[in-house]
C-alpha cells in the first residue's frame, strides 16, 4: 500500500510541476505591451486578413488584428479591430490600406500618413477611433481591370462593326484601287520618256523664237527711229500735205469767186481727203506700231455703246 500511495503522491507532482512549467511558459512570453484600441469601418473586401495579423506604420510592426466582425448597425459594413502601439503616431490624415505578403495571400494593414505635423488622433476603449480604410492595390487593379476589359469589349465591339462584309467589300476595292493606281504610276516614266526625249528640241525652238523676237522689236524700233526723225518719213509727209492743203485752200479761195459750183464741191471733197490722210499722218506719227498691228479702237463717245464716263477725282 505504501508503495502504491508514494506512486499516486509522485504522479500527482509531476502534473502539477508541469502544468505550473507551462503557466509559467505562458506568463513569461504574453505580450506585456499596453496597446492603444482603434477602429477600421469599411464596406470594402478585405480579403486574406484574419485576426493577429500584423499592422505596420510604413513599414514599421506597430500593432496587431484584434478581431473582424461586421457591424450590427450598419449592413454590409466590417469592423477591424486594431491594437496600436501608444508611440505609433496615428494621426487625423493616418489611413489604412490592405497590404500581401508574396505570394501566400496572407494580408496585413499597412498604415501612412498624407502630411506631415496633422494633430494625433484621440481614442480609448469606449469609444475606439476610426481610421479610413482605402482601396489597396489589387482593389486599384480590379476596378482598372474592369474599366479595361470593358474598354476592350467596346473596341472588340467597333472592330467587328468596322470588319463587317460591306465595309471589308469596301476596304477590298480601296486597296484594288490604289493597286491599279501604283500600277499606271510604274508606266508613267515609260509614257514620259518620248516627251522627255522632245524637250532639249523644244527648248532650242523657244530659243530660236525667242531670238525672232527680238530681232523684230530691234527691227520695229528703228522703223519707229526712222519715221520720227526730223528727216523721217513721216515729217516730210506731213509737210507734203500742209503745203498741199494750204494750195488747195488758196486756190478754192480764188476760185470760189469765179468758178461753177461743181468746182466747189470737187474742192470740199479734196480737202476732207487731205484731211483724212493728214489724220493718218498723225496717227502714225503718235503710234508706227499700227503699221504692223493695226489701227486701235476707236473710244466710244456719249451714247454709242461701251461708253464710260471718266472718273471724278
């Protein structure tokens, strides 16, 4: 009996010295910190994020999950529970964002700040403070994702209107065309090449006529020389006609007295001739060119058609 009782006595020590091994395990390593208590409210997804997760200041192990839970007051709307370190400056600008370690999912609150200096944000147990949580990367990529595929779906959509069978029908015959038209601009050198080949001749020609220009204006200057000059054609014409006309008038002055009316008028019409070519005489002498170009047009008078008035000035 002894024996047995010294054997229950050392077994009932031995649970209690290891049971007090592992309260005393437990005493030592509990986290002595005290904890500041806040408060995430979101209606975002918070995917991968479970309770102890780890909470970070820009980097920096500040805190940890308390617990998740949804808001009894609010439908559809989470509340994170955070434990914060006292000197982790959380401020009124502080906000949350939803952070991934590699490759395993496994999500942690990552906490920054938008300035600099903001005023630190009061809290306590009974009233937790809140901390906005914003759309982290894979939301910010989701709802690009979402925009892009529904930007690709609209130009998928365009494309195959723009590939329908008339507008490729269309497409087909505009490439036709600018084949066909690649194709006669090959030949067109072929096609230049006789008038190419003519063109030193035809240079030569507008020399040559050029050259017969000239010469005839040369030519038409010294005729126009050689009738105005004080012993030209045209002066010694002139004069001709002045002594003609002024024997003519002497005559039918003389005559006008004693001779037969018949005679009279044979002289009025020799003076209106000589008249006649004395204009002419002057009309070459202001203008020889008429020689070879004709007579100008006479300048319409008060009533014939094309007349105009003079401007006033």
């Amino acid at each position: 009996m002894e024996n047995r009782s010294h054997a229950f006595m050392t077994g009932i020590f031995t649970l209690t010295l290891l049971v007090a091994a592992v309260l005393f395990g437990i005493w030592f390593n509990r986290d002595r910190v005290e904890y500041d208590p806040y408060l995430l409210a979101t209606t975002l997804a918070v995917p991968g994020l479970n309770p102890q997760a780890a909470v970070r200041y820009r980097g920096l192990e500040v805190g940890k999950v308390d617990g998740i839970d949804f808001d009894p007051q609010r439908a559809g709307q989470i509340l994170v529970h955070l434990a914060i370190d006292p000197a982790t400056p959380i401020t009124k600008t502080t906000y949350a964002t939803l952070g991934y370690q590699g490759v395993t999912g496994i999500a942690y609150i990552q906490l920054d700040d938008e300035s600099v200096g903001s005023p630190r944000l009061a809290t306590n147990a009974d009233d937790p403070a809140r901390i906005p949580l914003r759309p982290g990367l894979l939301d910010q990529l989701e709802k690009r994702g979402t925009a892009i595929l529904s930007q690709a779906e609209k130009v998928t959509e365009k494309l195959n209107d723009l590939l329908s069978d008339d507008n490729r029908k269309t497409i087909l015959a505009a490439f036709s065309d600018v084949s066909e038209t690649v194709n006669r601009y090959k030949a067109l050198p072929d096609q230049l090449g006789p008038t190419i080949e003519k063109l030193p001749a035809l240079a030569t020609k507008a020399e040559t006529a050029i050259d017969s220009v000239n010469t005839l204006a040369r030519d038409v200057t010294a005729l126009s020389q050689s009738l105005h000059g004080p012993d030209g054609t045209l002066t010694r014409i002139g004069d001709s006609v002045d002594r003609a006309v002024n024997g003519v008038e002497a005559v039918t002055t003389g005559a006008q007295l004693e001779t037969l009316p018949g005679i009279t008028a044979l002289t009025d019409e020799t003076r209106s001739s000589m008249r006649a070519v004395r204009r002419t005489m002057n009309t070459l002498n202001d203008r020889p060119q008429s020689i070879l170009f004709g007579a100008p047009d006479i300048t319409p008078g008060p009533g014939e058609p094309g007349f105009a008035a003079p401007a006033r000035q």
